[in-house]
C-alpha cells in the first residue's frame, strides 16, 4: 500500500495548505495534551472510593493516553511525507520495491490460506499442496525446500507483528511500540520482541500442521504429537478448532480493511476532548457535592451545639 501512498508533486498552494493543516493539528494535540495531563493531575489527587473506582479511572486515563500517542505518530508520518515533498529527496525505487514485496506478501497469503483448506480444514485432506512442492526438492536440492518453508514461517511471523501494531493503532486497547529506522527506543523494540517470543510457538504449531510429510520424523513432529495426544488439547485438535479461528480472523480482518481502508487513520481529537471535557466537569461536580455536605456537617454541628446550650 505504499506505494498508492507514494509521494506525488503537489502544487504550491497545496503543499501551503498541507502545511497549514499539520500546523493546526499540531497545535490542537498541544492542547490536548496539556489538558489531558490537567486532567490526570486532578484525577491523582483525588482518593477513590474503592478498588473499582480505581481501575476504572486508570482504565479511562489508559485508553485516552493510547489514542493520544496514535495520533502524535499518524501526524509523525505525515510530517516525515511532507517533508519528502517539500525537500524531494525520496527514492522513488523504494516505493516500487515496496510494490513487488506487496505483491509477493499477497501470493503468501494465498498459497497459506489454500494450504489451510485444503490439507488442514477438510478431512480427509483434498491436496498435500505445497509438501508436495516441497518434498520435490529434497531429491535434487533439499535446502531449498527448507528455505521455502522457513520463508512461509517467516511471512507468518512478519504478519503476526504487523497485526498487532494495527490493532493497537486502531483499538487503543494495548500501548503503541512502532518500530522505526534509527528511532526505536529500546523499551518498543523489548515489548515487539516479547510479542514475536510468544507467538513463536504457535507458528511453529502451525507450520509443522500445514507441512506436516515434509515435517514427518522430525523432533518438532514428534513434540506436536505429543502435545496433540494430551487431554485438554485433544478437543482442538479433532474439531480443528485453531485452523478455524485463524480463518475466522483472516475473513474479519479483511472485512475490517475493506470498509475502513489500509492506511491508518488518527483518533477523533473531538471526541477525546469532549471525554477529557465530561470528566473535569464531574471532578469539579463531586468536589462541589463535597464542599457543599462538608459545609451542611458544620452547620448542622452547629445547630446542635446551639440547642444543647438552650
């Protein structure tokens, strides 16, 4: 998709106008987060009621914070382009390497997806499919179908990785770790590594599923099978219920980019700062409630004393 987004010549008075436009926005998430930081300041000297109270508030303070940091990196990579418009210093052949990788990730795509219906989802199997590509090379070049299948892994690794970025920057329900050229920190590069770390294991699981006569006899076969035979695993396994769900994902996320499109879009900075707004008014509301029952305790204090001495 990069390269439908690659940068085009504008004209002069566009290129003034995208200016202006980043300038505003650039302002607006100012405020925004000068409010927001008013707001978490009011919020932490105030003392909950309960543990409820409590997680609630930082669940709310959470959420803001991510959609926050999603928009400051969405206006980030629409500082970065343009700039590669205004000082025209871009590589156009990296756009278009960018095209062929997309179309390369798309026959991944398909050739994964085909290999899922056809060898894991029916049973019995309608086609070994690609073990049978694969298997092919072992009697005159074996390492290239263990490339071929480490490229397969590989792409699935890849994908889980970008999954979970793009679901964090349109979710907001986990932080946002980009990783960038020269520009990760090392607390974003720890948590994408503590992502790929565990959701290697699934996968392999997957990969030794799908090319399991190349994978016959092998160690990691020979685990799986184990694990296969264990009691809690046995229902997956026979009523293929994880070939199912990742299915079930891949249909609803295409779902998802067909109607909300590819490129990444930044929260609504409206609605967030008409929740910062609702909850300022409500703290300063309940601070009220509370000065006001404070003031009518003294009062009636004081009506008793008066009574008394009568």
């Amino acid at each position: 998709m990069s390269y439908l987004y690659r940068p085009v010549p504008l004209s002069a008075t566009e290129v003034s106008e995208l200016k202006v436009q980043i300038q505003s926005r650039t302002d607006e998430l100012i405020r925004l987060t000068t409010q927001l930081r008013r707001e978490r300041h009011i919020s932490g000297t105030k003392n909950k009621r309960n543990w409820f109270q409590k997680r609630k508030s930082e669940a709310n303070d959470l959420l803001r914070l991510n959609k926050l940091k999603q928009m400051v990196y969405v206006l980030e990579i629409e500082k970065e382009e343009y700039d590669l418009l205004t000082n025209q210093q871009y590589n156009p052949m990296v756009y278009k390497m960018n095209l062929v990788l997309g179309v390369l990730a798309s026959f991944y795509s398909i050739f994964w997806l085909l290999q899922i219906l056809l060898y894991l989802l029916i049973d019995p199997s309608a086609s070994p499919f690609l073990n049978i590509y694969i298997i092919q090379f072992q009697h005159w070049f074996p390492i290239f179908g263990s490339m071929t299948a480490v490229s397969f892994a590989a792409f699935l690794q890849l994908a889980v990785m970008k999954g979970c970025f793009k679901f964090g920057i349109r979710f907001f329900l986990i932080d946002l770790h980009p990783l960038k050229f020269n520009k990760t920190s090392t607390h974003s590069f720890m948590c994408n590594l503590a992502i790929y770390l565990c959701t290697t294991f699934s996968v392999v699981h997957l990969l030794v599923n799908a090319f399991a006569e190349y994978a016959r006899y092998t160690d990691i076969a020979g685990i799986f099978i184990q694990v296969r035979y264990l009691d809690f695993f046995t229902i997956f396994f026979d009523n293929r219920i994880f070939e199912i769900l990742f299915l079930l994902f891949a249909a609803l996320t295409s779902i998802w980019f067909a109607f909300s499109g590819p490129r990444d879009r930044p929260a609504s900075a409206a609605k967030l700062r008409a929740s910062l707004l609702a909850d300022s008014s409500s703290i300063e509301m309940r601070q009220n409630l509370s000065s006001s029952s404070s003031k009518y305790i003294i009062i009636h204090r004081l009506l008793l004393l008066m009574r008394n001495k009568k």
